[in-house]
C-alpha cells in the first residue's frame, strides 16, 4: 500500500529545556516519523506523517511523555497573547512565594535575630519552597527521563532534594548548625525560577517578528451584501475568519486590508511595508492588486478577495518564517549532541566530585556534598541548547521584518559565507522596464505586431512583457495555439492555418543573419520575418549594491544571456570587472555549478531561465518580481524587489553566525570554567545556582541585541 505523506506543526506546551526538544524528538523519530522538527524557543514541532502512525497516536504519544499538545494557533494578536497570560501567571507565582521563604533564610546570614536562627523556623520557611521547587523542577525532570535525553532540571532537582535531606537528617538527630543547608536549597530553586522567568520572556523577545506579523491580520472586515431585489449595498463587519474568496469589501482610509484580493473600485495608497519594508506608500486602483494586513492610508477603495486564510501572502511568509527557525543550521548539530549526553555527564562528575574530595583529599563530609551539590547547580545545558535557536529566531525575524525571507537556518549560515555573488541582468541589475526602441520586419506592420502579441502574450519574461504592454492598446493579438517556451530560445506557436512562429532571442535566428545585436527575433515557417530592439535602464540601486559587496571583498560577476555589447557596458557602469553575455540556461547552471564548488557562491536572478542556475547555487537569491519558478527555486526572496536588500541579507546572515559563535563559545566556556570551580568547592552552591540561572539569560541578550545591532 503507497503511504501518503502530511505535514502537521502542533503547539507543546511544558518543555523547560532544550533537551524536552531532543527528547520529543527522539521520540517522534522512533515513531517512524519523517523531517521531525521540535522547537524549545517556539514551543512547536512539525513532522511529516505517514500511513504507519496515526495523528492521534503521535498526540497521544507526546502527552503520554507529560507534555500538553495543542492545534497550531492562528497568527493574531488574542491567540498570541492568551495562551502565555496562564503559563506566566503560574511561573511568577511561584517565584514570588518561594522569595517571600527564602528571603528571611538568607536574612539569617546577615541579621542577629535569634528566631531566624532557629533550626524548625528555617525547615518551616524551607519546606514550602522545596515543595514548589520538587513540583515545578521534578514534573519537568521525570518528563524528561521519559523521553531518554535528562534535562538540566534533573541536576536542579537532585542537588536541591540533596541539600533538603541532609539538612531534613541534621535537623531529626540535632546535629547542629553544620548540618543545616536550609537556606541552600530554597536559595537554588528561587534563583534558578528566577532564571526560568527572565529566560521564557527573553526567548519570546527573539520570536517576536513572527507575533508582529501576526498582529497585522485584521480580526474584522467590512463586507460588502448586495440585496438581490433591490440590487442596494448594506456593509456588515464580520470576522476575516470568515472571509471567503471572491466577497467583496470596502476599506476605508486607515483600515488594514482584510485578504489578498484586487481593487474593484476607487483608488488609494497603500502601506506595504510590512511585506517589503519599504516605509513609501504604493499607490492602487482599479485592478491593482492588494495584500492583506497592508493600511491603506489614502482613498476609499472596494476590493475583491482572491485569497483567503493560509494561502494570502502573509500566511504564507509566517509559515516560511516558522520552518526557515525550526530549521536549524549544521553549527548547532554539535551543541544538541553534546547537550543530549551531558546531564549523565555532569552526574558522574558530581558523584566523582564527591568520592574525590571525601575518600581521597580527606575533606569533610559536609564540605563534599556542596561541592557535589555545587557542581549539580551550576552545570548548564539549556545555554548551549538556546544558542542557536534564540540567535536564529532573531536574526531570521529582523530578516523578515526588512522583507527579506531566508528560507531556513541552513541557507543562513550558507550565506553569511559567500564570497562571490552572481548576477543576472536583465530585470535584476536593470530595471526590466523595456519599452520598444525599433522594429523591421518584411512582414506588414499589423501582422508582424499581430504574431509578436499572439506569442509574448504567453511568456512571464521581461522582455515580453514589455512587448504586450506596448502593443495591446493599439493591435490585436493572432490567435495561437501549441503554445510553448523554449529555455534560453523563445517561445513558439502555431495559428489556425498551421503557420509556425518564433519569437526569441538569437539562438533561433543564427542561421539566417549574423547580425546578433537584436533583442527579439521573429521567425514565420523557419524563415526570419524580423526583429526588435528594446531599451532597459540600470536599477538605481544596482551600484550601491555592487559597491557594498566589493566593500566587503566579495567578488561579482555578470552572467547574461543577452547581447555582448549591452553586457559589456552595464559591467562597466556598475564596476563589475567579470562578465559573460550570450550564455544559455545550460551554460549558465555549468558555470555556476563549477563556480560553487570552488567557493560559496550566491546566484541573483528573476527569470525563468534562472531557475536552475538559482537551485545550483550555494545559494540562489530572488526579487520578488521574479517569476514564480524562480521564487520557487531561490533560497532567499527579496520581497521589496530593492537590491540594497542583498547587502541587508548578507550583512544579518553573517551577524547571525557570529552571534550562534559567540553563544556557543560562552556556553562552552562557561561550563568548562565554572564545573572545574564547583568541583574544587571554589563556589558555594548558591553562588552556583545565581551563575547558572543567569547563563541563559546572557546568551538570549546576546541573541536580542541582532534585532537592533547596526550590521
């Protein structure tokens, strides 16, 4: 039987630690599940699913292991805000019950009052705060032992039940102050809730431009009815939950558009920076099209919807953006290996620690358990789990927030190591707006116009175009049939009367002239009928790019298929000192696939013939008014269609690596310094838990400072 494969992505709520991810995870992937991908910092899993599980055993599954599956929820502002309010409330709760204990225990240090002295008054003012402590820390530690990867609050949770018996154990048989570490436990589990809260904010700051775009959906619209007798329109405002395609809508000025759709009547100017960010309003009329969650900030406008839901643009770039940050890149690979073994890793050195400094350096035996204890408290696994993944919801969401949509964490730290970047001309470092500077053919001039708006009518690429726009007003198109394009040719069709025709560039025409300076040749039953010179400019932007990457010693070229002549001087203008004209899609994807495996090289185009050059690159980089194919096939997508964008991208891809570094090396560091202090009793198990509770919280500042560092 053929298994039938589905995507699912699902909210887990309860994961306290990167290594619950792991655990759910390994789970999941022992299920038979395929591309499973489980997010600590985003709080959701996907996995492709198969005919061998069912859906509901997989929930089952994760709940069975304690944590708490829920649908995906929708991208807008209540469902963002709702289901954290609870989850917060718990957790500071907790925090500020286990202070209002603790802070009289460590007051007993300080102050000589002879009641905080007192042995039961501090197990009474401990007791609560382990009880709080072994619920929160214990629940999450017997989740984890489930899943076979033991999480940090394993060490949390065994170092505080340590210190409570043994203090519990002074306290039954009077042993006397020595034996009293009251104070110890209660300050661990307060400092490390403390911890917990800073961090579980911190994370959300990372992940908060996928929550900004979601806020830009509308909850209402203003729907158009029409009264089927009188033909009158009323206006209801209805939830754009139930939008539906081909409704209409009226917006007014400063309403955000409901859905995708196109403008019926009026005319305004709408905000898109949202999807762009390009703050200039974009100016819509009859038959332009809309994106949801835009403002219009001018006018009065009604709108058709053209789509609705998941599919509208900016459905599409939230989800986009979720699998590019569940999609970790290959540096983090090493941090989940080590974070998968190193709680085990960390008992043994803390029964070592102990063994060690009671059987063979003769030190006490009160003075062993700390250290042990010292050593449980302060190692810290979640700081090299969040490393990447805080580092990547932030740099992934500036990237967003700037239109520009990297497709996943792989394809980030590909670019932050490019050095040499490819360009396309036509429509990439020009502007793709032709217009016709001449045409001759032998044909009469209506019939020629006639076959060229018959052909290019059918073709996305720019030069086409151009060709319909120019010719539509005025001619007729002849009707054509057996349609289809030629990559790197043309485009050929036949008419009613079995007429064959080809228009396309002069690879169809080389052996009927050698004049090779034309743009667009015509052919009429394989004989040349004509052709056409058209007009392009260089993007405004195209130099300030090229600049920026020689700046940053990354090395340019000029791939074209068009003519020499027109390559020649583009290159010249933009400084570009390598370039190649008259080159086949064939060609093309060689020169790339030879250039990439010599250095990380990055493809910029917008045609359908760059289609295979782009998926060839080590990374292959689309405007967004690009051909769908190409879109399809790029790696990154410049929303806005500005090439200073290329420049942004490059810059927050190598910011965002050097970020996950920076992390990586800290938690590394950190745990190789401070278990070695532990160990040697050089840190005092409260001293430890301050250390690990906040290890966290610098590596997710760190992360936090890509959304407003200057790149």
């Amino acid at each position: 039987m053929t298994e039938v494969s589905t995507i699912h992505r699902v909210g887990i709520e309860g994961m306290d630690c990167n290594n619950c991810a792991i655990g759910i995870k390994r789970f999941l992937e022992k299920k038979g599940l395929q591309n499973v991908d489980v997010s600590f910092a985003n709080a959701e899993a996907s996995f492709e699913m198969n005919n061998a599980v069912t859906y509901e055993e997989v929930v089952a599954g994760i709940e069975n292991l304690g944590y708490h599956v829920v649908e995906e929820p929708d991208e807008t502002t209540d469902a963002e805000a709702q289901p954290e309010a609870v989850t917060w409330s718990d957790l500071e709760w907790k925090l500020l019950l286990c202070a209002v204990f603790t802070l009289p225990l460590l007051l007993s240090m300080f102050l000589p009052f002879e009641i905080l002295h007192n042995s039961a008054v501090q197990m009474l003012l401990c007791l609560p705060v382990f009880i709080i402590g072994a619920d929160h820390f214990g629940t999450s530690a017997l989740k984890s032992l489930k899943t076979g990867v033991p999480n940090m609050d394993v060490l949390i949770i065994m170092g505080t039940t340590a210190a409570f018996i043994y203090s519990l154990i002074g306290f039954a048989f009077g042993l006397g102050h020595n034996y009293m570490f009251w104070e110890t436990a209660a300050t661990i589990i307060t400092l490390v809730l403390t911890g917990n809260v800073i961090e579980r904010r911190s994370v959300r700051q990372t992940g908060s431009a996928i929550r900004e775009l979601g806020k830009l959906q509308p909850a209402m619209a203003k729907r158009i009815k029409i009264d089927p007798v009188t033909g009158h329109e009323s206006i209801e405002e209805v939830s754009t939950k139930s939008v539906r395609t081909g409704q209409v809508f009226l917006v007014n000025t400063g309403d955000r558009i409901p859905t995708d759709g196109i403008v019926i009547w009026g005319s305004g100017g709408a905000n898109e920076a949202m999807m762009t960010g390009e703050s200039l309003m974009v100016e819509k009329g009859e038959g332009s099209a809309l994106i949801g969650g835009s403002v219009l900030e001018t006018g009065s406008i009604k709108m058709r919807a053209t789509k609705v839901g998941k599919d509208t643009a900016l459905a599409q770039i939230i989800e986009l953006v979720k699998r590019a940050q569940a999609n970790q890149p290959p540096i983090h690979k090493l941090a989940d290996r080590i974070s998968a073994i190193f709680v085990p890793l960390v008992l043994l050195i803390a029964i070592a620690t102990f063994a060690g400094a009671y059987f063979y350096f003769n030190i006490g035996f009160k003075q062993a358990i700390l250290n042990s204890i010292a050593v449980l408290v302060i190692s810290c696994p979640c700081a090299m789990g969040l490393a990447t993944p805080t580092a990547l919801m932030a740099g992934l969401g500036r990237a967003a927030k700037n239109g520009i949509l990297i497709k996943s964490g792989t394809v980030l730290e590909t670019m932050a190591k490019v050095s040499t970047v490819v360009f396309d001309k036509t429509g990439t470092l020009t502007t793709g707006h032709f217009s016709i500077k001449s045409m001759k053919s032998d044909l009469p001039d209506f019939e020629f116009k006639a076959i060229l708006l018959g052909l290019e009518r059918y073709s996305a690429h720019p030069l086409a175009t151009a060709i319909v726009r120019a010719l539509e007003k005025d001619h007729k198109p002849l009707p054509m049939f057996e349609v289809r394009e030629m990559k790197g040719m043309g485009i050929m069709g036949k008419d009613t009367d079995g007429n064959t025709y080809m228009a396309g560039s002069y690879n169809i025409a080389d052996e009927f002239t050698d004049d090779n300076t034309h743009n667009v040749y015509v052919l009429k039953n394989g004989k040349l009928a004509g052709w056409l010179d058209m007009e392009d400019e260089l993007r405004p932007d195209a130099a300030d790019a090229v600049e920026y990457l020689h700046k940053h010693h990354i090395k340019t070229l000029l791939l074209s298929g068009d003519h020499a002549d027109k390559t020649t001087e583009a290159a010249r203008k933009l400084g570009i000192t390598e370039y190649y004209a008259n080159r086949l899609p064939k060609e093309k994807l060689d020169m790339i696939e030879t250039l990439s495996k010599n250095s990380y090289t990055a493809m910029v185009g917008d045609g359908i013939n760059d289609a295979p050059a782009l998926a060839k690159a080590s990374v292959g980089i689309a405007l967004s008014n690009a051909s769908q194919v190409a879109i399809d096939s790029a790696d990154v997508v410049l929303l806005n269609s500005n090439l200073h964008s290329l420049g942004n991208a490059l810059g927050i891809c190598r910011h965002t690596v050097l970020t996950i570094k920076q992390n990586l090396f800290w938690a590394f560091f950190y745990n190789m310094l401070a278990i070695p202090l532990a160990a040697t009793g050089l840190l005092s198990p409260m001293i430890a838990a301050l250390a690990m509770a906040f290890s966290d919280v610098i590596v997710i500042g760190n992360s936090i400072r890509l959304k407003t560092k200057k790149l």
